[in-house]
C-alpha cells in the first residue's frame, strides 16, 4: 500500500524482461493518512470501513471497505510503507507486534 508498479510487463511488451518499477502514490498516501488519523482519534476500525464505502474526497483504485483492508492501511502507514508483497503476513506480524497491539480496541464476538 502506498506504491504503485510503473512501466510495462515482459508479456505486454513481447520480450522477456519487464521495465516496471515501484513509485511512490501520493493519492493512496494521502487516503493512508486520513484512515490512520481516524483510528487515532478513536473511530473504529468497522466505522472507518464505512466511511471508505462512502466518502469521495480521496479517489482510489483499491477497494477499502473491510475490516482487513482498514488493518492493512494503517499498518502500513506505522510501518514506513514498506515494498514486500505479501501483505497478509506483513500486516499479521504487525498485529502480534507491539505496534499492532497498541490502541487496539477488542472487537465484540457474538
């Protein structure tokens, strides 16, 4: 989160190299840092899943309306926006890190 690939891929351009690269998305950045100062300021995770659904102020090509996505956004803001791919176990290692921990509401199980 917070990177986009530029360029072309090796399939697309016919060769057997592929010329894309990671930039940095200032727009996804920007939609980063209003999610994770609402969980600061001590919305929920569920309630900023919704606001996502329906805000219009910050345009974005990834669908942010879950619970995981929510994590996903803030932990890679806590975590420098890290380039690793695997994003689920980046963001469950940093859910049992003590950054993760820390300000975590307990969600109600019915």
């Amino acid at each position: 989160m917070g990177w986009k690939l530029i360029g072309i891929r090796a399939r697309a351009s016919g060769t057997k190299t592929s010329s894309l690269e990671f930039s940095v998305d200032d727009q996804e950045r920007r939609l980063v840092e209003a999610i994770y100062e609402k969980r600061q300021a001590g919305m929920s995770i569920v309630r900023i899943a919704m606001w996502l659904i329906l805000q219009r102020e910050y345009p974005n090509k990834r669908k942010l309306d879950n619970y995981r996505s929510v994590e996903w956004a803030i932990a890679a803001k806590e975590l420098g926006y890290p380039k690793r791919t695997d994003g689920e176990r980046v963001v469950k290692e940093w859910r049992h890190g003590s950054r993760g921990s820390r300000g975590r509401q307990a969600s109600p199980r019915t």
